[in-house]
C-alpha cells in the first residue's frame, strides 16, 4: 500500500466538504497529477471519490478491506494494533508471524498486528484445517509478557472473552465460550484461536497468538464438513458488518484483559471466562490421546485446565483434549 496515498485520504477525511486538488498538491508538496494518481489508487482499494473540476474530491464510500489505516480510525488502544502489517492472501497469519521474527524478532513491537483478508494454509488447534475466506478476520498479535510460561494459557482467557464481549458489545448476540478455545453462538462455532511460544526455562520471549472469527462468510464458504456445527455473524445477523469497527472493538477488548494478564490478575479474568461458559455445569465427553470419558464440566483451574467430575465421583483434571457438549 501506498503511504503517500493514505495522506491524500487523511486530508480528505478531515475536510467535511470537497478539497480541491490544488489544495492537497501544496499541502504535501506534491504534482496535482500525483494527487489524481493516489485518488485512483485509494478507489482501486475500494473507496469511492466523488470528483468535481471546480470543486475538487470528496469521499463518499468507504473500502470493505481491513485496511490498517481504518482500523487505527477507531482503535482506542495503546499497545495492541500500535502497528498493523496488512497483506491481501497468506498460507496463515501465524506463518507469517514467525517469518517476521525470524528476519527482525528483536524489532518487532509488542502488540503488533498482521492481518490478511485470506489465509490459503489456515491451521486450527491440533494441527487442523480451517477455511479462512476473505470476509473473514485472520489475524496473529504478537506479545511479549513478562509472566511465568505456566500462566500462558491466561492469554487464551482474555482472548476468548475479548472476542465473545466484543461480539456481545456490538451486535447484542449470545457469544459464549466453549474450552478450551472456540467462541460459539448457540451450538454454532463462530471464531476459535491458537496461541503458540518461545521460551527457554521460564522465560517467555515471544508468544503469538491467532484468532480467526467467521465475520462476513456464508456457510456454503467455510468447510462441508462443518457446515451443521459453525456460522458467522452475518449469517445470524442477515446483513454484512463492519469489520474493521468490529476487529478495533475486539483488539480494545483484548487490551483490557491482557492488561490484567500482565497484572497477574488472574482471578477476575477468570470470573469473567466463568460467566460466559457454555461449557460449565454440562455434560460433556472428552477425548484425549490416551482416553475418552464423560462427565460433569464443574470449573477451570488457574493454569486453564477443565477439571470434570466423572460418573464414579471421581475429579479429572485435562489439560489438552477435544470437549464435546452432550
């Protein structure tokens, strides 16, 4: 993207009327004819600019893209999406995360935001495949905290409840949380996350953390497989939305509760996360590598693990495992 073009917009979008290109041309120095060429790039990215020889531009229609300059219009945040790296199609966001750290990891701000309209590659937990159409938010945050490695999983708990606040805020919809890390909407998947890290003893050195929230996607988009167990919000809207005011509530959202992370606040993260479980007080049967049993889902301990009464009475604790409401 043209940051040269971004300028031109941010005099457009201050004028309430039409500017004329003259006065763009002698406010950053440049050719008029430089300024018609950024007008007809910002209108290959999609916005609409109204024209006039006499009276000059004006904007009239905004682009549906994520772009980083219209998130940053509404973000009210100080640390995450302090610099947002936007590309239109990547194998994932995470891939793309770890090839930036790889060439500048010692550059790389806290907070940073990628961000791709489509990932080709899209990867769930375990390892699995998850359809990442455009319409959709792909994104990877790249953190630093300075907390012990076996409270990283309280990252985890402040995404999944910026994600469900953030689509309750906004759309008034039910968002609920199933463990360990899937936002649902009713008994429909609507968003998950993965967080991946480099440590070395104790010491977390980075940790990236991935979200994928079915936003503007129709279910025939998303994997046949699932199509009986997922959705997006404009499905259960019947309208498209606004995502880029959307992703700005959702990265406002996590700041909040990664602030009390790096608090060590842990408790009232996890108050939050209880209230919106959909995952306690059910029936459910897990599955791990070495056995499948059912039980009770009564509470989470403070490392994230789901502690499950069994039908014998007995107190199971699971780390890691599939989680299926019955």
């Amino acid at each position: 993207m043209n940051n040269a073009a971004f300028n031109v917009l941010k005099i457009l979008d201050r004028e309430s009327g039409k500017i004329s290109g003259e006065k763009i041309s002698e406010e950053l120095g440049i050719s008029r004819s430089a300024v018609w060429k950024h007008i007809e790039e910002l209108r290959e990215l999609g916005y609409e600019i109204d024209a006039t020889q006499k009276e000059g531009y004006h904007v009239t229609g905004r682009t549906n893209r994520l772009l980083p300059y219209e998130i940053k219009r509404q973000l009210k945040t100080r640390k995450i999406g302090s610099e947002i790296h936007y590309v239109a199609t990547t194998p994932s966001t995470i891939w793309l995360g770890k090839q930036m750290i790889r060439e500048i990891e010692d550059d790389i701000p806290e907070g940073l935001v990628i961000l791709a309209e489509e990932q080709t590659g899209g990867l769930g937990r375990l390892g699995r495949s998850w359809a990442s159409p455009a319409g959709g938010i792909w994104t990877t945050i790249v953190l630093k905290p300075s907390i012990p490695i076996q409270k990283a999983f309280m990252i985890m708990i402040a995404a999944s409840v910026a994600v469900s606040r953030a689509i309750r805020k906004e759309y008034d919809i039910g968002a609920l949380i199933k463990w360990p890390n899937d936002i649902f909407i009713g008994d429909k998947k609507v968003g998950g996350m993965h967080l991946e890290l480099s440590a070395e003893a104790d010491v977390i050195h980075y940790c990236l953390l991935s979200l994928g929230i079915d936003v503007n996607v129709s279910i025939e988009e998303l994997m046949p497989v699932l199509n009986r167990e997922v959705t997006s919000i404009s499905e259960e809207l019947g309208y498209d939305v606004d995502r880029t005011k959307f992703l700005a509530r959702v990265l406002t959202e996590f700041e909040r509760r990664y602030t009390l992370v790096e608090r060590n606040e842990y408790d009232a993260l996890l108050r939050e996360w209880r209230s919106l479980s959909c995952t306690l007080e059910r029936r459910v049967e897990i599955k791990t590598l070495k056995k499948t049993f059912e039980g009770e889902a009564i509470d989470i301990d403070d490392h994230g693990a789901l502690i499950i009464r069994k039908d014998n009475g007995k107190i199971e604790r699971v780390i890691a495992g599939d989680c299926h409401i019955l």
